[in-house]
C-alpha cells in the first residue's frame, strides 16, 4: 500500500501555515516552536535545521530527538478521526502535532494545551 502524500511532504512547507492559524488568532510563532519542541524534543537550533533542510515528515518525527511521553493523554477530533484511534505511528504523531496546532489557534492557553502528569 502506497504511503499518505503528507509523509513525504516537507515538514518547512507546512510549518509557516501552522504558525500562520495561530498568528491570525493573535497567537506567536514561539507559542508554535513551543508546541512542535514540546512534543518532539527538538530545540530551537534541532528545529531550525530541520525546516532549512525540507526535511519531510516522515523524517521529521523518525529523527525527533525525544517524543514526548505525554503525547499519549491528546485527545480528540482532528480531520473527522479521533488521534487516539490512529494506528500508524507516524501518522499519529502528525496528527498530535495538528491537534496541538488547532488548541493554540482556538486561543486555549498554553498550560491547558500541553498535558502534564
């Protein structure tokens, strides 16, 4: 079976359309760069590196320096489908990432976005 389109899309070519929705919801990019860190253990020199070199997203979460154990607590609806009910992995990983990027943009604050123990 071929793969999703998204997996071999660059990571650089979406990411300015993620900080975009937050900035139009008078949220920052570093609130963004927070979220994608948080969630991939990448830092902000990691991250950087990444978008200079149109890393696709695949790549992108098969290189992530340390996901985030607590990426499991995100729930909900993202495109129709439930986060926790996706099976693939890298699939479910982009899909965290969206979903955390949707909770930014609909203003909810950062401590209620990021789930703690």
């Amino acid at each position: 079976m071929a793969k999703h389109r998204i997996y071999t899309t660059s990571f650089a070519s979406v990411y300015p359309h993620s900080v975009a929705k937050a900035e139009k919801k008078g949220r920052t990019k570093t609130e963004v760069d927070q979220i994608i860190c948080w969630l991939t253990g990448y830092d902000e020199k990691g991250l950087q590196t990444q978008l200079e070199q149109k890393t696709d997203f695949e790549t992108f979460f098969a290189e992530a320096p340390k996901l985030n154990p607590l990426r499991i607590l995100i729930k909900g609806m993202v495109c129709g489908v439930r986060v926790e009910d996706i099976e693939e992995p890298t699939m479910r990983e982009i899909r965290y990432l969206d979903k955390l990027i949707d909770e930014v943009a609909r203003g909810k604050a950062m401590d209620r976005i990021l789930p703690k123990i």
